[in-house]
C-alpha cells in the first residue's frame, strides 16, 4: 500500500475512533504516560482493530507492517493526540519473548499482552544499581521447582496498575557481575509482594518501589537460560533508548511553542514569536531537531535494510531528550508567571472546573519539571555519551 | 568597594542560619507546605520576635534601618533552608511600597508588619500582558470618597493571607504608557474586591483578584498620582535582589546536597564523584554560584550607596540567576538520578523554588536587555 493511501486509513480510523475524553487524556500527558483509564480503553480499542502491537510479527498478532507504515501510524497516533499505550507489555517484554521466550510462555503470555489483560512492569533498576545495573542484587535461589525471589526494584512505573512484573534477578554471584543475571516473570499478586508508591515532583504517582519477601516464582517463568539473564536485558535496553521516534514529538513541541508565542506577549506588548530574541532560541532548538529528525530518516534506512542501529540509539537518546528539555525551557519562558499555579486536578481527562491562566499553559510547568528525568532514566545521558565514546569512537 | 560579607553581617547571617538550622527542617518545611495555609504562622511570629521583618523597615516604626544588604542576607537565608514564608511579599515588597506613601499609611500598617500582624501582596500584574509591569488596564477613577477601582490581576503571591493589596491602576494614559500608573493601598475585606485562591508549584499559594468599583480613600493613594511606576520600579529592584538572593541561598544547597550524595552513592565499584564529568559539572555548578554571588553582593552594595549603576547591576544579577539556576537546579536533579525526581528529597522541591524565581518579574532576556539599555544610553 502506498504510504498517502496508508497515512489516509490511519487517519480515518483515528477520527472515527479516537473519542474526545480519549483525546483529552492525550493532551494532558505530561510525561510519557498518560491516564491509567483513558490508556487501556485505547489499549483495547486499538486490540479490536488489530493495530495494538504494530512491531509484532504478524503471525503473533502484529498487523504486518513494514518500517515506514509503522514510523506513520506511530506519527499519525501522536499527532491526534492518542493516549499513549504502555511499553512495558507491547513494547518491551512482548518483542523479547518472541525471541527468547519458549512456546509455552509465548502462547500463553503474548496474547494476554495483546489483549490488556496483563499489564506489565519493570523491574530493572534497584535503590543500589541504576547507571550500573549488572550490580543488582535481588535474588533467586532455586527451591524445588520454584526460585525465591528477595530484594527490590526501584522506579517501577505503573506497578500500582501491574498484575505481572518482569525482573533481573540475581542467580549466582559467580564471574562478572553480568554473568549472574536471570530473567523472570512475576505475578503482582505472588505472596511477600509489596508495592510503596513514589510521589514524583509534580504531586502525581507514576513510579513505584517493589518489595520482595521471599517470594515464590515458579522455575518456568524463567526467560530464556539461568544466568543469561544479561543478553535478554542489554536487547530491551537497546530498544527503550533508541526504540523513540523523536521527530513527532518534537513537531508536536514546535506546534505548542508557536501557539503559546502566537498568544502571549513580550514585556513590550508584542507576540513572544516576533520577538527577535525569543524567535532565534526557538529557531535554535528547531534546527537541532530537524538535524536530529534526518538522523532518524538515516537510522531507518539503514533498519531498513537490515543493519542494527546500534550505538546511535545512543546518539537518539540524547539529543531527542536534551532537545525536548529545551523545548520546555522555551514554553516556560513563554508562559512566565503563569507556570506558578499547580492544578493537579486539572490535569486529569475528567476534570469539569475552571483553570487558572491559559489554557495552552496548563501542562507547561508539569512538563518541564517531568521532562528532567528523561535524561535519566533509560541509562542516564552520562551513560549514553560513554557509550558513544566507547562503542563508536572506541576510546 | 568593599565586596564581602562583614564582619557585623557574617553575624546576623550566622544567626539567621543556625535558627533556620534548628527550627525549620525540611520536613516541616513540607508538613507547612501540604497543609493548605501556605506558610506557618508560628514560624512568621517567631520571625517578627527575631527582629527579622522589621529589620529593613523605619526606626520609627520598631524598624532597624537596614538596608540592601540586610534584605540580601535574610533572603540567602531563606533560600538556603527553602522557606516558605512570605518575606518578599509582605516586608520587601508592600511595606517597601508603602514606605513611599505619607504618615497616615506608616501610621497604620508598618508597625503591623515589623510586629508580624500584617500581611501584604502585591498585584500588579493581569493576565494576557503579565510580562509587564506597564501593562495596566485597571481603573481608578476619582469619587467622591476618593477612587473607584475596577479590573482585575493575576499571580497575586500571598493573596490568600493578604491584609493589604498594593494595586496599580491607571489614572490616566494608554495601556501599555509607564505614565498614569497609579499605586493604592487596598484593605482586604473591601466590598467589591473578590480572589480566587490556588497553591502554586513552590509549596505557596496565590491569587487571581477582581476589582469591582473598590472604593478607597484619597489617603490610600500610595506616591503622586499617574507616578507609580517609578516607585514600583524601585521597589522591585529590591525585589529582584530579595529573589536573587533566595536563588543564591537554594543554589547553595543543591551544591552542598549533590557533593555530599555523590561521595556517597556507589556505582561501577566507587563513588560516583569519582567520576571526572561529574566532578567537572560540579565544579562548573561552583563557579556559576560564586559569580552569582559576586554579583548580589555587589547589587546590595549598589542599591545601599544609591549608586547610578544599582538597577544596571540588579539587571545584571537576575540576568545571572536566569542562567545559574538553571544550571545547578537541573544538573542538581540529574545527578542525584531518579531519587532527585521524587517529592520525598529537597533537591525537587529547590528546583521549583527556583524556577518560579527565574520568572518573576521578567526571565533573563529582559533583564539582558535592559542592562544594555541601562549602561549603553
């Protein structure tokens, strides 16, 4: 199918389907989660389509499409402002069981993914091991058929709303840190459980810490084999640094920025977007972004024809992030005093009040604050630069 | 020019921080914050006891007659323990605005604000135009009684606690002219004066405030009529010094908490300090400060001499804060990692603190600006 004729059909279904409380729950994202509800009603909508895991193969439910179909569904979803899905279950776990999960846990765990009916989390980073994560401690200790699961994992994000988390594990303390590395699959409600939420900056609960008391986990739930644990690990990380299409988000940034310089003025009266001064920041970080938007055209190519990205995601993390940071610095100039009021209510889909300040203000303050940790979760951008240092200029 | 702390200020700067040290942790800091109010009144008491709010205001009055440097002392301070009270509002700004009125306005609020009585807030800005001071479409027209004033103002910090408003009006000229700006002292409780009260990001809560034919008398008229833009010009140099130095104070503890979390956090075997772009950023968020801080004792001085150069130099401080304060609130967060995201640490809630700072009273490319228009014309 043509890529027009294809953009075409996404665009039609997403108006047909795409409600306005659905919408509304897309404009209120301030992070890259948006509501819990509003995420797994489009969650099943788009599962009823057959549209809910587009980089799935199709014979475990993906709807077979090709790299560019994907990048435009994923682009098109954005800028109609979709509730964005969770990437625990479709985007993280669903991709890595497919290559190294057995037959059993692939018919029995991918369809549940595809469905909703497990929500996923997971369970990496530790309160000791975050940039270095082959440090991690919590541990499996073989028990008959089960292992014993004790430790906890940190920043969590939507354990509350998990019933399955996926977790390394410590399996032996043999070798290099990496070598004893185990991948599991837990059930939220095993007993010896426990979830504490995290209150982030912006008042809401988005992260979690999970304990584990000696928490039984049958020897099947085992991905791939004891001690491999790693590999599985470094693949899905690769895939959370560089798996983001910036581009889009960066247009949908430019498109608030302007509307916000189009509407507020400088402290001499006039539109902040032709004020010089404002206008050569915005067009700075707007020629970094299209810079970074013909990176990616060149990492799809070469996804196109088969090669690995490989460090350059590296690259991608970085820049689309420290980008989009300044994106939010520029607004919250914009926005002036009028970042100042926090209106968490205002910030859920269903809120009915009235809001304080502008309504293309509301978000700005959530989002700069929000966007930091942007740069520091999915290896810190300190990480990412050694990782570019080594792997592409070998240092 | 003497440009260090005295021996006289290193004094009442060591007071202020072991009270501030011992009185007003973090996690109280936050049970205030959470519980509505805004600030402590205990705590706003306690500092009128001290002798910190009328440190700066007139003998007369139970004031000590201080000056910049006194306000930059206590606001360093307050910003190093991310103190929530009102101090900007109340002291620097509406008793500093009411300094400029006659006797019959010292009579009736200044000894309230040294003694810790009365509150104040300023509200001078409205929505759609709140990046300018000039920007008033607020009317006072003469009456009988003395002024009717109808509009309405937007970010009005403290109005919820506010027992007077300092409002600009205009008296004569267009929107946007700095001639016919008119300043009133507005009694709240006043009919025809409505708020409608929100906390914001910092942990303080503010006010949008309509005006519906408020009628003042004659003596609320603060300054000469049509000529309340200088005086509030003035006024929030002092401000802009106060907010600065609070910056100045916040910055401070980032540095010393980031150090300090560092040295302790283990990563790939060793501290993570140990790591040179780490090291490297932290000694860059060091310079930024020290240079910050050249620059705020520099305007205090200014500002206390009276000087040609003082507004230049506090456009040059803010200006500073723009880029220090971003600098070490957002490397202070991503060095600390995640654990910096959350609401449990004060690293978070500094870096709001600051933010809100970087914008008031205009971001760092006015204050550019106007530096330049300040030295080269």
């Amino acid at each position: 199918m043509e890529e027009q004729e294809f953009r075409d059909e996404v665009r039609r279904f997403l108006e047909d389907s795409l409600t306005p409380e659905l919408k509304r729950a897309g404009q209120l994202m301030t992070s890259v989660f948006a509501d819990f509800d509003a995420t797994m009603e489009w969650h099943r909508i788009l599962y009823e389509k057959g549209w809910v895991a587009p980089d799935w193969p199709k014979e475990y439910g993906g709807p077979g499409w090709n790299i560019t179909q994907r990048y435009v569904f994923q682009e098109e979803c954005k800028l109609a402002n979709a509730p964005a899905l969770l990437p625990m279950g479709l985007q993280m776990l669903g991709p890595m069981l497919i290559g190294y999960g057995t037959e059993e846990q692939k018919n029995y765990y991918l369809p549940r993914i595809l469905s909703g009916e497990d929500v996923w989390c997971q369970g990496y980073s530790e309160p000791g091991a975050g940039s270095d994560l082959a440090s991690l401690s919590t541990s499996a200790v073989r028990d008959g058929d089960d292992y014993l699961v004790n430790g906890s994992k940190i920043w969590t994000s939507y354990a509350q709303h998990s019933n399955r988390i996926f977790c390394l594990v410590r399996t032996s303390k043999e070798g290099p840190p990496q070598a004893g590395i185990s991948f599991l699959l837990i059930d939220m409600d095993s007993p010896g459980i426990r979830v504490d939420p995290i209150v982030g900056l912006d008042g809401s609960v988005e992260q979690c810490q999970v304990f584990f008391d000696n928490v039984r986990v049958p020897v099947a739930n085992l991905v791939g084999e004891e001690n491999q644990g790693w590999s599985v690990a470094k693949y899905l990380l690769e895939f959370e640094r560089g798996g983001q299409n910036f581009t889009v988000d960066h247009k949908k940034q430019t498109a608030k920025l302007h509307r916000q310089a189009r509407a507020e003025l400088n402290p001499d009266g006039i539109p902040w977007i032709d004020d010089p001064v404002f206008r050569n920041k915005m067009a700075s970080v707007e020629v970094d972004a299209l810079a970074l938007e013909y990176t990616e055209l060149r990492i799809k190519g070469a996804l196109e024809a088969g090669a690995n990205p490989g460090a350059l995601s590296s690259l991608t993390k970085v820049m689309g992030t420290e980008i989009s940071q300044r994106f939010n610095e520029l607004s919250v100039e914009v926005m002036g005093t009028f970042i100042t009021p926090f209106q968490h209510e205002a910030l859920q889909p269903d809120f009915e009040g009235e809001i304080v300040g502008p309504k293309h203000g509301l978000t700005v303050m959530a989002e700069y604050i929000n966007n930091r940790a942007s740069t520091i979760y999915g290896g810190t951008a300190e990480i990412q630069r050694d990782i570019i240092a080594k792997r592409v200029l070998e240092l | 020019m003497h440009i260090e702390y005295t021996d006289e200020q290193n004094m009442l700067r060591d007071s202020v921080d072991k009270y501030l040290r011992d009185n007003y942790s973090f996690e109280s800091r936050q049970a205030v914050a959470k519980s509505g109010e805004g600030f402590s009144e205990q705590q706003w008491r306690t500092f009128a006891e001290l002798g910190w709010l009328a440190m700066t205001l007139p003998e007369e009055h139970g004031g000590f007659e201080g000056g910049a440097l006194e306000t930059m002392i206590l606001c360093e301070a307050f910003g190093k323990h991310l103190v929530l009270e009102p101090y900007m509002e109340t002291v620097v700004l509406t008793a500093g605005l009411l300094q400029e009125a006659g006797p019959d306005i010292h009579e009736k609020y200044l000894a309230g604000v040294a003694e810790g009585r009365v509150q104040g807030a300023l509200a001078a800005l409205e929505a759609g135009r709140q990046s300018s001071l000039r920007h008033v479409e607020t009317r006072a027209e003469s009456c009988a009684e003395g002024f009717k004033l109808s509009g309405s103002k937007c970010t009005v910090f403290n109005g919820p606690a506010a027992d007077v408003f300092l409002v600009t009006a205009r008296t004569s000229g267009d929107a946007y002219s700095a001639e016919g700006i008119s300043l009133f002292a507005v009694d709240a409780g006043l009919p025809g004066l409505s708020r409608r009260d929100y906390p914001t990001y910092d942990g303080r809560h503010a006010s949008e405030l309509w005006l519906d034919g408020v009628t003042v008398p004659e003596g609320a008229l603060v300054g000469e009529p049509g000529r309340g833009y200088p005086v509030l010009e003035k006024i929030i140099d002092r401000a802009l010094l106060a907010l600065s130095a609070e910056a100045v104070g916040a910055m401070d503890s980032l540095l010393a908490a980031t150090v300090e979390y560092t040295k302790q956090r283990k990563q790939f075997g060793k501290p993570i300090s140990r790591f040179q772009v780490l090291r490297h950023r932290m000694a860059d968020m060091f310079m930024e400060i020290e240079l910050t801080r050249s620059l705020m004792l520099a305007t205090a001085y200014k500002l206390d001499q009276n000087a040609d150069d003082a507004s230049a130099l506090v456009s040059a401080l803010k200006a500073k804060v723009g880029k220090s304060g971003p600098f070490v609130g957002q490397n202070a967060i991503q060095l600390h990692g995640g654990i910096g995201m959350t609401e449990e640490l004060s690293v978070g809630h500094y870096f709001k603190r600051i933010a809100v700072i970087e914008n008031l009273f205009n971001s760092r490319d006015f204050h550019l600006q106007r530096y330049m228009r300040l030295t080269c014309e």
